[in-house]
C-alpha cells in the first residue's frame, strides 16, 4: 500500500481524510517525527497548499498531500479566505474568530449571509503534482450550534438548516468541501500521476 504524508497536525482535519482517503496507507507529521511548520504566506487557497506538499515531500522524499481551507462570505469579497485561521493573529481560538464574525454580521439578514467554504488539496510527488478543487455553499448562522466540528463549522449553515458541527462525522464526509477537493483530486492523481 502506497505511504502518503499527509501535512498538518490538526486532528480534525487529519481523521477527516483519513476516513475519505481509503487504500492509502496515511501518516501524519507526527507519526514520522516530523516537526516542521511550513508558513502559509500565499495568497490563494492553491498556493498554499501546493507549498506544503512541495516542502514536506522534498524534505521527507515521500509524497505529500496538503490542503488549505476557509471560510468565504459573499457580502466581504470572499473574506476571511485564506486567513480564516489567522485573521484575528495566530493565536485566537476558533471560538474567539467565530465570535468576531457573528458579531460583524449580527445585523445582516437572508441573502447578505450567504457563505461558502473551499478547499484545495494538492499530492505533491517527485515534482509532479496535482490538486482538487472542492467548494459548498451555505450561509452563516446567526449563532454558533453543534460541536462535532472544528474550526467555523459550529457557524457554517448548510440548506437543511444544520451547521457543519451538527453533522455526524459519517454525514460531513459524504458532503464537506474537503471531500468533494479529495474525491476531484483522486480522480486528477489517476489520470496525471
């Protein structure tokens, strides 16, 4: 079975394409002791994540997936995007920025709410790479609801009126953005690598 480093130390994120990404023996940074922190200095989605496969993979000579995700709102111009995590400075809690943007919209209704989330995840290998797009849309909730999420999901409503973190695990997987990224990325690394 194939060994693909996956770049990230963040739990959620780490089960999340675990569960998705069948027939692949998946290690995390941890588990081959690697302690980098590669800086996400892009300013697309694409380009960050292509950086942390390219770094990883070159320095583990093993190939690497990498994704870089976020939350987008209509009415901001795609705002927070690619700072999602960081927009309110490194070390705020996703409690703290979901506070911050449900307190930026608390007077927004119906359609000035509307929301997407994106992710790109790109396999880097040997110089050659690939990455998949995937996108959901919603709105964003006028409270924070749920907690089997991380990140926005407590804040991101989908159409049947739940939140990421309402979800089962089972059923955010069949539907997040990070999977409809990995399914386009799989069907992309069988026809280019």
């Amino acid at each position: 079975m194939k060994k693909i480093i996956i770049a990230t130390n963040n739990l959620g994120k780490l089960k999340e394409i675990k569960e998705i990404l069948q027939g692949y023996e998946i290690l995390s940074l941890k588990d081959v002791n690697c302690q980098v922190e590669v800086i996400e200095d892009q300013d697309t989605f694409e380009g960050n994540s292509l950086k942390k496969a390219k770094e990883i993979s070159e320095m583990l000579h093993m190939p690497c997936i990498a994704d870089d995700s976020g939350l987008c709102i209509d009415v901001f111009d795609g705002w927070p995007g690619v700072y999602t995590a960081r927009f309110l400075g490194e070390n705020t809690t996703a409690k703290q920025r979901n506070t911050y943007i449900l307190e930026k919209m608390k007077e927004l209704e119906g359609e000035k709410r509307k929301a997407r989330v994106k992710c790109c995840i790109a396999y880097y290998e040997n110089g050659n790479y690939v990455i998949g797009k995937g996108e959901i849309q919603g709105w964003i909730a006028k409270e924070a609801r749920g907690d089997n999420g991380f990140g926005f999901d407590e804040i991101f409503e989908l159409e049947d009126g739940r939140t990421y973190a309402e979800l089962s695990a089972q059923e955010k997987n069949k539907i997040s953005h990070r999977k409809l990224a990995l399914q386009d990325l799989l069907k992309k690394m069988r026809n280019h690598i």
